[in-house]
C-alpha cells in the first residue's frame, strides 16, 4: 500500500524505535494502527540527530542506551506485515544506513515490508547518481524534503524522483516547534500546491493537535505528528493513552 493523491487529511504519527523500551517498536506501531493512523514513520536513532528537537533527541539518545540498532530494528520487524497494514516509513540519518551497508539496509526494509525512507541528509544528488537503482530494484521510495526556500526547479525534480511522497516541512526549524501557519508559511503552502505535482503532499514539523492538522491538511494529503506523540510515550501506560491521542487530532468519534 503507498499513499496516493485521491487521498486527504491522512494522519502519520513519528516515534523513535526502542523507546520508550527496547522491545516496545511493534506494539506501538500496532496500537497506532488500531486507533486510526493512516501511515507511521518509525525513526531509528543516531547518536547526532542535528534536525531533532530536544523531545526526539531525548527518545534517540534512550533508545540508543536500550541498545537499539538498525540490526535489532530489522528483527524486530520481521512480524510487522502479521501485525501491521498501513504504509510503514524508516527515519532517520544516513551514516547508521552507510554503516549497515545501503543494498543491505534497502533489502532487509523489502524482506519486512517497509515500504519508504525518510533519510533527511541524503542529497538528492547523490541518492540519484550512486543509490536510486538499488532503492528502485527493492521497491523501496527515498522520501524527499522541500522546505520554504527549496527552489522550483528543485521541488519539480524532487516530484521527479519521488515514488512515494514529498515531505513539506512547515519550516526551517528543528522539530518540535509549533506549527504557526501564518501569511509566510500560507503563501508557501499555496505556492507548492499550486504547481499541482505528481505525488503526494505531506506537511511535518509543528503538528501537535487537531487545530494544527487541519490547517496543515488544507494545503496537503496528510500531516505528521511527532514531538507530541513521543511526549505522550514517557506517560504511564501510553499503550492505553494512544486511541485518546489519535481521536484527538482526527476528532473521530
């Protein structure tokens, strides 16, 4: 399953393998599915997550202290088809998958049904001169990031490439940072949509509640939320908590 531009206000919810424990990966990823999110980016963590706020660095520097790694991760995802139907996304910095190898990384994410990668400091340049055949051969889409300064000729070859969605960030900040869709972010949103692109549109950076995800969706097919879920993981019983979270944001009754 991939998303597609028929669809709109998709929700994908952000949260760092390993964290809050080692082994709690599938089941969070299972309790999002079950409460209504539509696609799920699971990060796996690094030891200098430069673009990360201080809540999602938190969870990488934990997770990396559980022991998590690329290696445990693909176990622990060998069930994730058994137990998980939505589209399911890898995030996370390019030097752990150059350390795992990048033909290696893009087979085991085909073996456990991953269907993307989010790698936000993999230059487009190089993912198309050294890496594209093998993410291509594997099925595999290398999500591409567009900021309010991407240029035109950038953001059309980005279209270009891209097999899954494109990644709007709401801003050059780091994540965490609350969305405030003012004139600035609004004429960039109308501008990207108004060049009517090939693949998806997905808004992440600053979505926290429901207000912020429906502004976001008017521009795009989806939203992420990440900074906000991760905090919710440091609660007591946070499996039990997820439904509440997601209703939420969708406002599902």
């Amino acid at each position: 399953m991939q998303i597609t531009k028929h669809a709109n206000g998709l929700l994908s919810i952000y949260f760092t393998a390993g964290y809050p424990h080692i082994d709690s990966t599938l089941e969070i990823a299972k309790a999002l599915e079950a409460a209504g999110a539509d696609f799920l980016e699971i990060g796996f963590p690094y030891s200098d997550p430069v673009a990360d706020g201080p809540t999602i660095q938190h969870s990488s520097e934990e997770a990396l202290k559980n022991g998590m790694t690329l290696k445990v991760l693909f176990q622990q995802l060998q069930d994730l088809r058994k137990e998980v139907s939505i589209p399911v996304y890898l995030m996370g910095y390019f030097n752990p998958v150059l350390q795992f190898g990048v033909e290696a990384f893009c087979k085991a994410c085909k073996e456990v049904g991953v269907n993307g990668t989010i790698i936000p400091d993999l230059p487009m340049y190089e993912y198309e001169a050294l890496y594209q055949p093998i993410f291509e051969e594997n099925g595999i889409s290398n999500i591409f990031l567009v900021t309010p300064q991407t240029s035109e000729d950038r953001i059309r070859k980005i279209d270009k490439l891209s097999t899954g969605f494109i990644y709007l960030l709401s801003s050059n900040a780091t994540t965490g940072k609350q969305l405030n869709i003012q004139e600035q972010s609004e004429a960039y949103f109308k501008r990207i949509q108004a060049m009517d692109l090939n693949s998806p549109l997905v808004i992440g950076f600053g979505i926290h509640n429901q207000d912020t995800f429906q502004k976001a969706t008017q521009y795009a097919h989806g939203a992420i939320v990440g900074t906000a879920f991760v905090k919710l993981l440091r609660e007591e019983n946070y499996l039990a908590k997820i439904p509440e979270f997601i209703r939420g944001i969708k406002n599902k009754k």
